[in-house]
C-alpha cells in the first residue's frame, strides 16, 4: 500500500530511461498503485520537467543513457539546492554491482534491476516515498518549530525590553516620589512645626488655639497620605523587608493603646485591651511592621465607631474557642507554617460596619465604603497596607461585619516564643477607657511617632549647650529656632554646609542638626569633614531628613551621624532627642 503526502494528493514519480518499453511497464504498475508518475525518455527532458513543472517526490533513474548518463544526472540534480533531497533509485541490470555501488556514491537512495519483479518495483518504491514523506513531515515540523523558536525570541525580546522599560518607570517613579516627597515635606514642615508653636502660645484665645490645631491636624493628615503613598510604593518594589527580633509583646499592645488612647477620647468611645492570660510575653517578630498593622486596624476601628467600644483583643491558639465560621478569609498564608505559636489579634468595633459585598474593595488602594462623611475621613490606603505587611508575615486576615453593629478584624500571626527572655506569662486584663476629653488629634506617621499638642516636654537650660543649625531653607531653621528657644539654648544657623564647617570650627557646638538634602554640598560631604575638626570627633550629629527610616539608618551611621529626625520634625521628637544627647533636664509643660 503506497503512502500518501500530507495534503494526500498521489505522489509524484519521475521516470527516466532511454527505452520506452521500461517506461511503459514502469508507468503502467505504478498508475495504477495511484502515483502520478511522468515518464521521460532522457536527461533532457527530465531537466526540462523539472523546471517547468512541480517536482517529483521520487525519481526512477536508468543509469545506462546516451549523451547525459544517470550517474551524471544525479550528480547534478544533487547539486543543486532545488533538487537535492528527492530520493532516486536507479534502474541497473543485476549483474552491474560496480554500477550499484557508484550509484550510491553519487547520491542514490535504492536500486530496482531489469528485468523489473513487480513486488520488488513496488516494495522499493513505497519505501522510498514513506521515507520522503517523513522527511517532508519533519521538515513542516522543523519549519514550524523555527517559527515558533523565532516568535519566542520575539517575544522574549519584547518581554525584556517591557521589562526593561518597566524598570525604567519604577525607577523614574522612586525617584519621582522621593523628590516630591521631599519638596512636599518642605512646606510641611513650616505648616506643621508653626502650627504647634502656634497652638503652644497662651496669648492666644480659644478660637485661634483651635484654628492652629486645625492647621496642624490638616497638616498632619497629609504627611499620613505621602507616608502610605511611600509605604505602598516601597512595599511593591520589594524595597522593605521584615526585621525580625526579640521583643516584648505586652509592652508592643500597651504602646499601641496609649498611642491610640487620645484618638479615642476625642470621640469620646472606650478604647479596651484585652489580653489573654496564656499570652507569652517575648516573642520573635517583627514589632515595627506587627505596631504598624494594629495601629491601622486600630484607627480605623476608631474612625468608624461614633459611640461605643473598640477593642483590641489579643489571645493564643490554645484558647481560641472561635472556629471563624462566621468570618471571611481576606488572606491566607502563602508558605507552610514550621511553629505552633499562633497568636490571634481581634479589633472590634460599634461602628457602622461594613455590607459583605464591599469586603474586597475596603482591601483595595483608596478603596473605601460608608456615607461620603466617613469616606473623607482618610485616604483609603492603611487596610491595603495592612494586606501587604500581614502577606510578608505570612499571616491570616480575617473579617466579619454587620452593617449597623460593627465588625471584626482578626489576624492571626506565628510568632515562636523568644527563647532569650524570660517567657513568664502575663495575668491581666486590661482596660483601657477614656481618661480625659481633651481635643488632641493623634497622627501615625511612618516611624510611629505621635505627633500631638498633648503633654509637651520641654527641655530645661542646665548647662550652657549651643546647637548648630545646618539647612538651606529658612524657614526650616527659623522653625528650629523658634522651637529651642524656650530650652534657652544657644542657636547657631548656616544654610550651607561649607559655611556650617566654618561655624563648627569657630564654634565647637555641643549638637549639630544637619540637613541631608543641600545644594553643592550635602549633609554626607558636610558631616566627613566636620568629623576631622579637633573636638568635633564625638560631637552629636543629628541627620535630618524626610527619607530616612530606622531600617535604613545604618547607611547614614556608617557616615558618622549619631541620631536621625524626620522632617517635619515634631517638638516631642525634638525635646527628646535634645534630652538624650544633651543629657538636659525636662520638665512637664
């Protein structure tokens, strides 16, 4: 049974021999096995068909020929780049063995011998053309595999360069954010830092007082919008990762409370604590991003609540009676868990709750839900924080609502027990309500610090201490100035680091609150060559910037600086700064 080609069209055979009996003989068995075969009785003519028709699939070659012989035929049809790979057999008489062997030499397939033997003509034949089609079919392969290979490099080629052009706009885009950050730090800095002072002065009565706050609290809330801009950008690029160590969870919860408390008085709601007794003490995490995710949830259970409760419920797995039923996974942990510590955190609220429909969107950037009142409440971008911190602690996220009732936030976290610290458990339960209503607006900024006109610290003089002030804007001194001035301490400024050089060598200050980001010479170059002045060896050097966070201040402790504020720079942080430094006594306002 002949094998057809891929289209399954009959293949194409191409005779050639010089005696028109063969031709005919040859012609009438393969017909009518249903080749198409095209006798011819020449070399002549067999190039002549060959240009000017389609080619054969095989070709049947006699060797003994006049003028053009077959093995000269073949020699040239092998030659050519058109013709080289159709199979030919040729016709030669048995006994020309050295014809047979020169045949395979100049590129033959097979030979058949006259006088034919039907079974041997056909046998040979269907050999050669199931061999020719699967060449044909491998070459379509091969074909299509080129296509494909070169459509892969294609696309790989445009994946790098989207890679690389996509590298290029994250890069533009940290870079974008970091400059705006700073220029919008610039101004805020001036609004908030004068809006305290302001808010501190007796001469002014009641509705200028509260005007001043609220220029500080506005202020504030947006310093909280550039801070959460910067975290989810950090966050995405991969930038942050999670510092791990030892620490007291009691103190972390108590911390996180009292940072709450004066948001909650304001509203006049209960703020309550709750830990369970099991609760070990030390444990192994990381408290910065773990304060971070509980004052989000925090807040936002107090932003949400106009009467009544928040509570923050802290319990161990071992007394965890809830099977969550009635909760919904927002997230679950992407990595198997190796320790059995599991450790439940629950805010729960009074407030407006929140309809099941709208849990995936309060998760998403600037996603918010509630009446246009709440909504102008805040950004929208601390629950997806949130999201993505719990995601790297390989956290649950669990959430259960009812509109009108209030709702649940629980996230469960593994954290092994430190096993360098005492694990004695606590034994309280604490209840943390309202102690005073006095109006004080709390913000989280990025480093966690509060920033509120409550319970100021001031700085008394103590000894004769003179601080330099290094910043090229004016107002930023002037505003530091003003701030330390109630110290009674001696104030020096310079707007460029060459000129604070200057002063420091004539000078010798007891602390240096050194700007980072200055034209020609920045606070890196500055604080290199103020280090090699004689006495200036030990000198307190404070960087001050709006980029630098405490996982990052290695790199500028390495330059030589002692400590860090973060612009805008808040008279708490200031006063305490200046009391561990300055080693000055402090005194309640």
């Amino acid at each position: 049974m002949k094998t057809l080609k891929i289209d399954d069209s009959p293949e194409k055979i191409l005779v050639v021999d010089d005696n028109p009996q063969n031709l005919r003989i040859l012609y009438t068995l393969l017909s009518n096995e249903g080749f198409d075969v095209r006798p011819v009785l020449n070399a002549e003519q067999a190039l002549l068909c060959l240009t000017n028709v389609s080619l054969p699939d095989l070709i049947l070659l006699d060797i003994k020929m006049p003028e053009m012989n077959g093995f000269q035929l073949c020699e040239q049809l092998k030659s050519e780049n058109k013709t080289r790979n159709i199979p030919i057999i040729f016709i030669s008489a048995m006994s020309d063995v050295d014809d047979i062997l020169q045949g395979f030499s100049v590129g033959g397939a097979d030979y058949i011998t006259k006088p034919f033997h039907e079974a041997e003509v056909l046998a040979r034949v269907n050999t050669q053309i199931a061999l020719r089609n699967q060449q044909v079919q491998l070459e379509v392969k091969n074909a299509k595999l080129e296509t494909e290979i070169s459509r892969r490099k294609q696309t790989e080629k445009e994946l790098r360069k989207a890679k690389e052009e996509a590298d290029r706009a994250n890069q533009s885009k940290s870079i974008f954010l970091s400059n705006i950050s700073h220029e919008l730090r610039t101004p805020l800095n001036s609004i908030i830092g004068f809006a305290n002072l302001l808010a501190d002065d007796t001469v002014l009565n009641d509705d200028q007082r509260e005007f001043s706050q609220i220029i500080e609290r506005s202020g504030q809330s947006l310093l909280t919008l550039i801070n959460e801009l910067l975290d989810i950008e950090k966050i995405e690029a991969g930038k942050v990762e999670l510092i791990q160590k030892d620490f007291c969870l009691i103190e972390l919860l108590n911390e996180v409370i009292d940072l709450m408390r004066v948001t909650a008085d304001v509203k006049h709601i209960e703020l309550i604590l709750e830990m369970d007794e099991k609760l070990p003490s030390y444990v192994y995490a990381d408290p910065d991003r773990l304060s971070q995710v509980l004052l989000n949830l925090v807040n936002n259970a107090i932003k949400f609540t106009e009467k009544g409760a928040v509570t923050l419920r802290v319990f161990t797995f071992q007394t965890c009676e809830d099977t969550l039923k009635k909760f919904t996974t927002i997230i679950a942990p992407h990595e198997p868990v190796h320790h059995q510590e599991l450790i439940a955190f629950e805010i729960e609220d009074t407030g407006i709750g929140i309809a099941e429909e709208h849990y995936e969107n309060i998760f998403q950037p600037f996603g918010q839900t509630g009446s246009q009142g709440y909504r102008l409440q805040g950004t929208g971008l601390g629950l997806h924080i949130c999201t993505k911190w719990i995601e790297k602690m390989n956290g649950h996220l669990h959430l259960y609502s009812q509109p009108g009732k209030g709702s649940i936030f629980r996230v469960d976290l593994h954290m092994p027990i430190s096993q360098n610290h005492s694990t004695q458990r606590t034994n309280n339960k604490i209840d943390t309500r309202k102690t005073n209503h006095q109006k004080t607006n709390v913000i989280i900024s990025e480093n966690h610090s509060i920033q509120s006109s409550q319970n100021r610290k001031i700085v008394d003089k103590g000894s004769a201490a003179t601080v330099l002030i290094v910043d090229d804007t004016p107002a930023h001194y002037h505003l530091l100035t003003l701030m330390l001035k109630s110290h009674n301490l001696e104030t020096i400024t310079a707007d460029t680091g060459i000129e604070a050089i200057e002063l420091a060598k004539q000078n010798i200050p007891d602390i240096i609150l050194l700007d980072m980001m200055m034209p020609q010479m920045d606070g890196a170059e500055t604080i290199k060559r103020i280090r090699i002045i004689p006495g200036m060896t030990q000198t307190p050097i404070i960087a001050v910037s709006s980029v630098i966070r405490k996982e990052n201040f290695h790199k500028y402790s390495i330059l030589g600086f002692t400590d860090f504020l973060v612009k805008p720079i808040s008279l708490n942080d200031l006063n305490a700064c200046l009391e561990k430094y300055l080693s000055l006594r402090k005194i309640t306002d």
